[in-house]
C-alpha cells in the first residue's frame, strides 16, 4: 500500500476545510494542496474575485506557489488535491508544472448540480495524452462531505438542497425557454 492510498481522504479533507475557509471570506469555496510522500507541500485557497477580473482559482493559486519552487522530479511524484474537479484552465496550469495525478474530492458530475447548466461527460485524461500530458483524475474522494463546502459559497451559509434546488429550478426554465 503506498502513501496514497492510505492518506488520500485525510488530505482531501484538508481541501475541505481550505474550502470552507475560502468561502468564509467571501470567495467560492475551493482548496488545494500538493503532496509528496503523504506530506504536504503547499496549500491554496480560492481567491478569485470577478468584479475586478481576477482569476484566483485554488488549482491555480497552488501552482503559482509551486512553480520555480520545486524540482520537476518532486512534482511529477507528488499528487494535487482539490476540493472539487478542476477547470480546463486550471488543469492546464497543473499540466505545466508535470504533475501527473489528480485527486478531485467533488467530481465533475457532482459539481454541475450547482451549476446553471448540465453535467457533458469530456475525456479530459484522453485530451490531454493527445497533447502529450500524462495525467491521471481521480474523482469522488468524500464527495458527498465535499459537497457540503458548497452552503459555505460566497461567505453566506446555505444548506447544500436549497443551493442545489435553485440550480434545478434555473435549468428547468432555461428548458423551457428552449422548448
């Protein structure tokens, strides 16, 4: 059994807790970490503000503190933890460094019920192989303890059935606009 296997639920609740701290300051609810042999390297919390355009994505945040900061053979053997599946821009920030694995708390599928639009499945792994990038998602970690990050979005608590209800609800009349 090698350290990932036995730490994995331990660190991602580390991701949990950077989540909830997050959103506690008014930001959405993301963390990040990076580990290498089970001990933590560096943490990120989501610092993203759009109202003035500024990214901070957790994902992103981590590989800014990691970049230049560590040896490309401590980051291909170390693995990033995050709160939730990461987006297409902030994997692509993951791949530069060479980090090639992933473990996701709230997985894509998951996420999308908090969002206004419905889960599409996307091959992201094979995606980036066709680009050259080994990467290996692994999704689902506590995810339904993930989850509950989320009644902390944007620093106001809301249980997690109501925010996902209002999700519904706008998904259901953009199908009606559509129809």
């Amino acid at each position: 059994m090698n350290w990932l296997d036995t730490d994995k639920e331990r660190l991602m609740r580390r991701c949990y807790e950077l989540a909830v701290s997050a959103g506690r300051k008014g930001h959405d609810t993301f963390g990040a970490l990076l580990a290498h042999d089970g001990k933590i390297l560096e943490e990120a919390e989501n610092t993203a503000d759009y109202e003035k355009g500024i990214f901070g994505h957790a994902e992103f945040n981590l590989v800014n503190k990691c970049a230049n900061r560590y040896s490309d053979d401590v980051l291909r053997e170390s693995v990033l933890f995050t709160s939730c599946a990461p987006c297409e821009r902030c994997l692509g920030a993951i791949a530069s460094l060479g980090i090639q694995t992933v473990v996701c708390g709230v997985s894509y599928r998951a996420f999308c019920r908090l969002l206004p639009f419905d889960y599409v499945p996307v091959d992201r792994e094979g995606l980036l192989m066709q680009l050259g990038i080994r990467m290996k998602l692994i999704e689902s970690v506590l995810e339904e303890e993930g989850m509950h990050a989320f009644e902390w979005w944007g620093g106001e608590w809301r249980p997690l059935d109501e925010l996902i209800a209002e999700m519904d609800e706008i998904k259901k009349n953009q199908r009606k606009e559509t129809e």
